[in-house]
C-alpha cells in the first residue's frame, strides 16, 4: 500500500427505515485505516447516502470542459480508499479535474494544485495555509473551461457576500506561471451554491442568491471574461447572505429544473425571456435553519419526484419528502432518514454541509454522498463541533417502506461546505474530493466490476 492511501474494507451494514425506527443490529465497522500511520480516529469521516435512481433526478452532468479530456490507462490501477493530500487547511470545497494534461487527476484546493498521481503541490494563485479556528478564502470550486481554449479553468467562491473569480489555465507549459483572475459575479450568498445548468442552454450557470434575491449567474462564452450576469427569479427577499439550503431539479415533471430552497420551490416558467418571477410554493423543506445541498429525484419509485434535504447545517436531520398529488396540488409528506439524539433512534450525526451525488457502489443507482463539517465554527460552535463525522452509504433498497442500508467508507475526512462526486477521468469509478479543516483528501470507489458493488 502506498503512503497516505487507505483501502476499505468490506463494511458491516445497518437498514433504517424511512421514518426513523432502526432495523437490523447497531454499531458500524469501520475501516482499520486513515493513512498508514496513524491510530484510530473516530472524529473525522464523510457520508455516503445511496439512494433509487429515478426518472426526475437531476444530477450534474460532467463534460471534457470541466476535467479535461485526456486520460491514461494507468490511472486504472490508482489505488482504492482515500489518498491523503494534506492535513493543512486550505479550503472548505475542493474541485478533481486534470489541470496539465497528463493523464490524471488533480485536485484543486484554495490555492493549491495537487498534481496527481502523487499529490505534489503547486500554487496557482496568491493564498495561505488557514487557522482552523477561523474561516478559509474558499467555500466552492469548480472546474470548467470557460474561454474555450481547450484548457480546464477554476471558479471558486469565497466567503457569503465575496465575489466569485475564475481562474485561467494558462496550459501545461505554464503551469507554473500566473493565472489570470477574473470576476465572476459581485456577491455570492447562499451557503450551498451549485454549478448546473439552470436554462438549458447546455452552459453551466452558477445558482445562488445575490443582493437578497434567488436567481442564477451566466458567463459569455464570446466574452468569458467580462462579468456574469445575474437573472433574479425572485423579488428581493432580504434573504441573508448566509442562508442554508439550495438546490435545483425538475419537481414537476414538466423539464425545465425548479429552484429549492429551505421554505419553499420555485417553478420555472416556460420562457425566461425577460428574466419573468418564478412561482413561488411555500413548504418548510427544512425545519431547522436549513440544510445544505437539496435533490430532486423519485425515492419510491411512483413516478413523482421527491425532495431530500437536510434539516440543518449545523444541527441534526436528514429527511426525504414524498410527493403527493391531489388533482394539480402539489404537497409533500416526510419520511425522516437521520434524526436528532433526542428522537431516541436512528444514526445521530451532526453539520451534514455538504452533499453530492454518485454512484459510490457501481451497482447503477445514485448515491448521496454527505457527512460531518467538522469544527464548522471552531471548538466549541454548534452541536458536537468535534464528533465523530461518519462516512457512511446510506443505500435505498426497494420496499415498503423503503429501507436505508448503511456502509462506510472512511473516518478521518469529513466534508466541508461542498463535496464533489463524480467519475472525473471515465475510468468507471467514482472519486469524490474534499477539502476542510481535517486536509485535503481524494477517495476512489472500487472498480465496477467488483462483485463486492453489484
């Protein structure tokens, strides 16, 4: 095994059912490993919720403008688990991509490339190693190549209510020189933006709030250079700049992706001509602050599309929303997935802040991937700053009631305010890249083929 890689073994499993009640025995194994050297640290470990592929869910789609389209076969053989890249805090999000061409995966963090296959650092832009007490300059990345020139590019943003920059890559023989930056929008709030497609142009746009209004940020692709800009599909709503809870999918049914957020979905109209309000359907998605990342898809396979959202960022609950139709109303009811310790059951895991989308366990079903933000404010900020963040698939299987099954898939990361997922080089296998106070980290699922994953 090579230094800083961890495999995982075969997880012990669990089944929860939907409302909450535990099934199955308690207790989880967790991998003998964080990196060859170090003991046992139940503090620190993402989660993986795995869930029913369905007809509405809206999943990111990857493309060689955001990666990068050259790959080598040897990446094949990258080890399984979690490659450590740091335990120094650059950021709380992370972007995977292959930034110079060679044939592998980099890792994106604050400042820092770490170039793949060994994780070597390079910077790209002025920056820092953080305090973890305190906050970082980066709370998202992404990878995508806006100029067109054939090299992949870096947008992050920064703190809620900074401005969000885009990075040019400047190509593989000037790596090592200076990335122009460049202004993407004035002001991102919202403590889960996403990178998607929001009109249907087939160009990423980056969803957020601005100037206390829901809407969505576009770039010129004849002008990439030049400010985004912002299509409010709200009024202003004095919405603040650190609001949780956003997310965007199709909830009905008519293909064109809906806003989500912690009170309520927004319904895209038909044309966006003009940049018209959306329709507004008020329903507490979140009972709590807000949580992170929300999803569209169809848990119970009955055709309708279901939401699932945390219910606090820097608290407990995890919960999937069945939809239910009554003529042409639209209203949800609850099936809880985590609870909170006073609930008296189910797994307890505080700050799910980040979350994802995948299929971690190749058996062609999208999973959730998600976890603990560890020390999210410091020490002694929010609920259990410092508990265990477990890293765990949550799977649903088929039945009624639907049932949760859990496996594990590392304990000394965490998530930070973003996880990516995805199979970022084609090889078939998911790899998921994080960034927070724990360090920079890299995981790798196993090969498809795997009987293991079936």
């Amino acid at each position: 095994m090579k230094p800083g890689f961890s495999a995982v073994g075969g997880p012990k499993r669990m089944s929860f059912m939907t409302g909450g009640r535990r099934e199955g025995k308690s207790g989880l194994m967790v991998d003998p490993w964080s990196s060859p050297n170090a003991a046992y640290n139940s503090r620190a470990l993402p989660v993986a919720i795995c869930f029913l592929a369905a007809a509405h869910l809206f999943v990111p789609q990857l493309d060689s403008r955001d990666q990068g389209d050259h790959r080598d076969p040897s990446d094949r053989e990258a080890p399984i688990g979690m490659q450590v890249l740091s335990r120094e805090f650059y950021a709380e999000g992370a972007a995977c991509g292959d930034l110079n061409q060679d044939g592998h995966l980099d890792v994106v963090a604050g400042h820092v490339l770490f170039l793949g296959p060994d994780g070597r650092k390079q910077e790209f832009r002025p920056g820092k190693v953080f305090d973890p007490h305190a906050y970082s300059d980066t709370f998202f990345c992404w990878l995508h190549d806006f100029d067109g020139d054939g090299h992949t590019d870096v947008l992050q943003v920064g703190v809620p209510g900074q401005p969000a920059y885009w990075y040019r890559n400047p190509g593989p023989k000037k790596l090592k020189s200076s990335w122009s930056r460049f202004q993407a929008l004035d002001s991102v709030d919202n403590e889960s933006p996403a990178f998607a497609d929001v009109n249907g142009d087939g160009r990423k746009d980056l969803l957020c709030q601005n100037r206390g209004r829901f809407g969505w940020a576009a770039f010129d692709p004849e002008q990439p250079q030049k400010p985004w800009v912002f299509h409010p599909i709200s009024p202003d709503l004095g919405l603040h700049r650190f609001t949780h809870g956003l997310g965007l999918g199709d909830v009905d049914g008519d293909g064109r992706p809906d806003l989500l957020e912690k009170g309520a979905w927004w319904q895209q109209p038909a044309s966006l001509a003009g940049d018209p309000p959306w329709k507004r359907h008020a329903f507490p998605f979140a009972p709590g602050r807000g949580g992170a990342q929300m999803f569209v898809f169809d848990v119970d396979g009955d055709g309708l599309a279901d939401v699932l959202s945390g219910h606090d960022a820097h608290g407990y609950g995890l919960s999937w929303w069945r939809q239910v139709r009554d003529q042409d109303r639209i209203r949800f009811e609850e099936r809880k997935i985590l609870t909170a310790p006073e609930a008296g059951d189910g797994l307890k895991i505080s700050q799910l802040h980040a979350m994802a989308v995948a299929d971690v366990d190749g058996d062609r079903r999208p999973d959730l991937i998600t976890g603990k933000r560890w020390w999210a404010h410091g020490p002694k900020g929010d609920v259990d700053p410092g508990g265990t963040p477990l890293l765990l698939a949550l799977c649903l299987r088929p039945g009624k009631p639907a049932a949760f099954e859990i496996k594990t898939l590392h304990r000394d990361s965490g998530v930070g305010t973003q996880v990516q997922a995805g199979d970022f080089d084609r090889d078939g296998r998911v790899e998921i890249a994080v960034a927070n106070k724990r360090g920079v980290f890299l995981w790798r699922s196993q090969p498809a083929s795997n009987p293991e994953n079936q």
